[in-house]
C-alpha cells in the first residue's frame, strides 16, 4: 500500500512537471509573439525606412515651393489661405467629396489623436457641386469634423490646378519652409505610412 502511495505520488509530480514544462513552452512562445508584434508596431509608426510611400507621377515634385492658395472654410463661406506649421512638416490631404477612398482614409485617420501626430494636418476637400447629393457632403464632411472639427476647408479647381491634383485622396508633404517633400497617394495606406508619433 505505502508503495502504491509513492508511485501514485510519483506519477503526479511528473504529470505536474510535464504540465507545467508545457505552461511555460506556451508563455515563452507568447511572450516571443507580444515581442515581435511590438517590434513590428514600433518599427512601423518609428521609421519609414523600407516602406512604400506610394509617390505619384502627378502633383508637385521635392524642392518646389508650396504655392499660395485660396479655399473657402465651409462653415462660414469666407474665403481664406490655409495656415501651414513653420515649425514642423506639414502634411496636406486632398480628398474629394463622394470619394470612397477618402472617406475611408479620414474615417480610419480619425481613430487617432491629433496630439500624438508629430506633424501638420491640412485637410482639403474638394466639392464637384454637380453629381454631389447633400448628404454625401454633409457625411464628408462630417468625416473630416471627425479628423479636425476647424478644417472644413473647400479647395476650388483653380487650387487644385495650383498644386497640380488630379486624383483623390492625394497627400502632398510640405517641410516648415514650404518647399515641397513629394506628392503621395493619400489612401490610409499610404497616409500611415508618412505619419510620425511623439
């Protein structure tokens, strides 16, 4: 009987280490995992080495001067030049209203907050008037409260024809000297991919 008692005791310290090797196996393997996630996600948001920036054919090359422009703010319909940052980048969105890819991008860009962005955010719209129903303006709109409630800004196609746009979204990068980084699809692909985080 005692020895049946040792080998039961036996048994049950080495089906405790043999559970407890396999515990630890699955925590150091998830522990391996949380850290790759976090090198990729550092490394993601960190750099912009080796990412696709998505550059265009069209729009204003590196070095150009980022020429004066008029919108109109939507809210009070004066109209205006938009302010850009001396003291850091600027990057400017151009999107459409009634653009799917636009909504998209000032949708997803609005999960984040614009205090942890280190750069300047222009956001311009452009509105085609025709074809365009009032609710498809008010739900651009309303996505682009969403990013930045004080940029209801509407470029006309003199100014688009000025920053040489053809196509939306478009992201055009602007150092704080106003001269020109490139001109870049502005899908939210792309647009994560220029964005810097404190």
């Amino acid at each position: 009987m005692e020895n049946l008692n040792i080998i039961l005791l036996l048994i049950l310290v080495c089906f405790s280490l043999v559970l407890g090797s396999y515990f630890l196996q699955i925590l150091k393997q998830n522990n391996l995992i949380l850290e790759k996630l976090n090198h990729f996600e550092k490394g993601r948001l960190d750099s912009r080495e080796g990412k696709n920036l998505f550059p265009v054919e069209y729009g204003l090359t590196k070095g150009e001067e980022i020429p004066n422009i008029s919108v109109m703010n939507f809210e009070s319909k004066k109209v205006q030049t938009p302010v850009f940052s001396e003291e850091k980048e600027n990057l400017i969105l151009i999107t459409g209203i009634g653009c799917q890819p636009c909504e998209e991008v000032l949708f997803r860009m609005a999960s984040y907050d614009p205090e942890t962005i280190e750069q300047n955010i222009t956001l311009l719209s452009f509105d085609p008037i025709q074809g365009i129903t009032e609710s498809s303006r008010e739900k651009h709109l309303k996505l682009v409260e969403n990013v930045n409630k004080n940029q209801k800004l509407i470029i006309n196609e003199q100014g688009l024809d000025d920053l040489k746009v053809n196509t939306f979204p478009t992201l055009i990068r602007v150092d704080k000297n106003k001269k020109v980084v490139g001109t870049y699809s502005g899908h939210y692909e792309s647009m994560i991919n220029h964005l810097n985080f404190k």
